[in-house]
C-alpha cells in the first residue's frame, strides 16, 4: 500500500503551475510540488521496483527525475509552445541508455484529463522495427509467446504509428497487426481515476506489467 498515493491534489497542482506559468510561483509553491507530485511518484517506482526487476534485473530502478521519474520543465528549444512547465508526468523502467541505443520499457503516464500505461518503445529505430518484422516473419519462439499472451489478456491494446500503406497483405491480420507499424507499443488508456488514485495502484500495475512479460522480452531480443 502506498502511503502517498497519487490525488486530486496531484492533477490540481499541474493545472494551477501549467496555468500559472511563472518560475516564481513554481518556487513558492516547490513544497506541494514535492509532497503532492514528486513524493508519489518517488513511492511508487519504489514499490514497483522488486516486480520491475523480476520482469528485467537490468531495469533503472533510480527514484529520481531524468532516471524514472519526468521532469515537470519543459523542453521549449524547438517548440513553438513556450510554456515553461508540463501538466502531464511519467513515471518508467527501462535500461540505460547507451548512446542513441533505443530499448523498450514499461511506463505510466497521467495528466489532469486522463492516463496510460503499459510497455513499448518511446521511439523505436528503424533497424529496431526491421529486426521485430524479421521475427515476426520468421514465427520465432519469442514472438509466439508475446503473441500468445498479448491475446490472451483483455487489459492492453496494441498501438502505434501505422504505414500509410499496406505492407504485408500476404500475411494473417493477427500478423499484420504487428507488422505494419512504425512504431509499437501496448498500452492501456483510461479516465477512471479512483483507480489511479489507490493506495494498491502499485500492486495493480505490476500485476497488469507482468502480463506483457513475453512482449516486454520479445521488443527486447530485437
């Protein structure tokens, strides 16, 4: 159970700053930015750490921000929004990055107007997709299994940018699926927010994580 879970207070303070928009008001209100939004989320990569480690031992499991934790700055450099803070936060387990080497993860992501979980790639390389279409191809064990347990489950639905056109025809639409994706990624979208507000919540992602085990390992051997 977790002491701090994530609240209304949690959404209200990222409408009030994103609305706000001021460095001085971030700074005034920073305590009810760590006990209502940081201090949550800190719990809750905490408590999901020893499940995040059975599903992969090579997981970032740091409780900090730019380790598992987002930044609530944002990036505004090339954006034309130049609004300084964000009013949606994540929270992540994946393998540290070498280099541009991209690696699937696990993630939940919430704002004041919905959220989202599950497990993919935040920006999957071409040679990534190419070598996920290669073994789909192929039927390799890998993908057999991540197959089998993404139907067999009701909790996450498959996502992702799509090719304008199609790709593999010849193939089974079960195949296609995959198969005809830029990027890919399994997630669950929802507004029910008593649900995120729960003490359990940890104990409910990790339960939901570790259906998608055999997809998180399949992404994974690409």
């Amino acid at each position: 159970m977790l002491n701090m879970p994530i609240t209304e207070n949690t959404l209200n303070f990222l409408i009030e700053n994103r609305q706000e928009n001021s460095k001085d008001w971030f700074h005034e209100n920073r305590p009810a930015y760590t006990s209502d939004v940081l201090e949550p989320l800190t719990e809750l990569v905490e408590a999901l750490t020893p499940v995040m480690l059975d599903i992969d031992p090579h997981f970032e499991t740091n409780p900090r921000v730019d380790k598992t934790i987002s930044r609530i700055y944002r990036d505004t450099r090339f954006s034309r929004d130049k609004s300084l803070y964000r009013d949606v936060m994540w929270c992540g387990f994946q393998r540290p990055k070498i280099g541009k080497e991209s690696h699937p993860g696990f993630f939940l992501e919430f704002s004041p107007y919905r959220f989202r979980y599950g497990c993919g790639f935040y920006q999957a390389s071409t040679e990534k997709m190419r070598a996920i279409r290669e073994k789909i191809l192929d039927d390799s064990l890998s993908f057999l299994h991540a197959q089998s347990a993404f139907t067999n489950q009701s909790v996450f639905e498959m996502e992702g940018e799509t090719f304008k056109k199609i790709h593999y025809r010849d193939q089974p639409l079960e195949k296609q699926n995959w198969l005809e994706r830029r990027n890919i990624f399994f997630v669950h979208n929802s507004v029910d927010f008593p649900w995120l507000f729960a003490e359990d919540l940890a104990s409910k992602l990790g339960e939901n994580f570790t259906l998608l085990k055999p997809v998180y390992d399949f992404l994974l051997t690409a």
